[in-house]
C-alpha cells in the first residue's frame, strides 16, 4: 500500500509518461508551459462538479502538480475524467488532458470525503437481542472509510437479531444483524406454488430455519418430494412451478 507522498511521486512519474506518450517534447517545451494551478484547478472543479451533481455532502483535497512538469500551455480549455473503474471517493486519480494543437494528459491524485447520515448504535445492544427504533441513532460520517456494509435507514434493522454484543456509538454493519426466523427446522408449512390463473397450496415440512427471503429446502408431506421456495411469511413457503 503506498502512502500519499510515495503516491504523489509515482503519480508524477505517470503524469510524465503520458503527457510524453502525446507529446514527446511536454516535459521541455520551450513555448509558453501550462501552469501546474491550472491542471489542479481543472481536476477540482471536476470532482465538485460530479459531486455537487450527486447532492452529496463532500470534501475534496487534490495533491499538488510536480512544478517540475513543463506541459506545452493548451490552446484549449482543459478536461478531466475518471479513468475507467476509478474510485469516486476516498483515493481517486483524476485524468487532466489537453485536446489543443499540442494534446497531452496526465493523472492527477486527490481525496474526497463524502459524509453521510448512517445508522450506529445508540447504546449497548447485547448478544440475541431484537433491536428497536429506540436502540438506534444516526451520525455523520466519511463512508469512503467505511467500506461497505452499513445502513443509513434506522428502518431497515428492527426487527433483526444482533448476532454479537454491539457497543454504543459503534457503527452497525449487516454481518452483525440476523433476519428474525419466520420458518424453524422440522416445522410443518404452507407450500404455495402460483402460476397465471390459479394457486396451488399444500403441506411441507421445513427442512431448514430461515428468514423472509431465504431460500430454503422444504419436504411435500405428501409426495415426500424436496423442493427449494423462498419463505414469503411466517410459516408460508413460495415455490416456483
């Protein structure tokens, strides 16, 4: 993992193979040269652009040009971009270019925050416990330190189970929360398979537990055939025909 100054020089190494790969002479023209202000500026007003476009709450700090890079001065207006897969928060690369008489282009490294309202625990929910809108707050933070995993609706979580003890303040993550049990193992069920005109129900016996939404194996206590359906509701079982 390279730190920001060791990815700043090796930007400016990229920054000089590309602008070299259009323009051979770009890193000693001896012509009006493009201000290394302006090449950070065009990568700036392009990120705030994209972000204010996004009504996202937001920070962007670009890194500084190498003043060393002498860039042909641009007969047009700059553009920038993300290079294809490019992150849109946290570390980005943003590409500056030229499309003037002499074209060349180069990346630039910069950080952008994006806060955003997101469900943490108000305080400690232990181990089983279902949680409750009263259990719940929310707070502004930078989710490109957050990874993914994370709810920003409140709404979303109760009901659920907490599969281990969550602390106060912490922020709450999926793998933390289980959908409560709607079907048990062994338990007799509805088995509904639905086509175009009419339904058919019968008697199963859940060969697994699981949630509204899981998939599961259910056993026809009548033919003794298993089948997978998605659990709809408690103790009803959707198989497809």
């Amino acid at each position: 993992m390279l730190g920001w100054r060791q990815a700043r020089l090796w930007l400016g190494v990229v920054a000089v193979l590309c602008a070299g790969a259009t323009h051979t002479a770009s890193a000693r023209s001896s012509g009006p040269v493009q201000s290394t202000g302006s090449i950070q500026a065009a990568a700036e007003h392009f990120l705030r652009d994209m972000l204010g476009a996004e009504r996202r709450a937001s920070e962007v700090h670009v890194g500084r040009v190498d003043r060393r890079l002498r860039l042909p001065e641009c007969s047009a207006p700059l553009g920038a971009y993300l290079p294809p897969g490019g992150r849109r928060n946290g570390q980005v690369t943003v590409g500056v270019r030229c499309t003037g008489d002499t074209p060349w282009k180069l990346f630039v490294s910069a950080r952008v925050h994006i806060y955003e309202e997101v469900v943490i625990a108000r305080h400690p929910i232990i181990r089983g416990q279902v949680v409750a809108a009263s259990d719940l707050a929310r707070e502004r933070r930078d989710i490109a330190r957050l990874g993914e995993g994370y709810f920003v609706d409140p709404r979303a979580l109760i009901g659920k189970h907490a599969r281990r003890a969550i602390s106060a303040g912490e922020l709450i993550r999926h793998r933390a929360l289980d959908q409560p049990k709607s079907v048990r193992r062994g338990q007799r069920v509805v088995l509904v398979a639905r086509s175009p005109g009419f339904e058919v129900r019968m008697e199963g016996k859940a060969l697994a537990a699981g949630g509204i939404g899981d998939i599961i194996r259910v056993r026809n206590r009548r033919s003794r055939r298993i089948v997978e359906g998605v659990i709809a509701s408690s103790g009803v079982v959707h198989v497809h025909m």
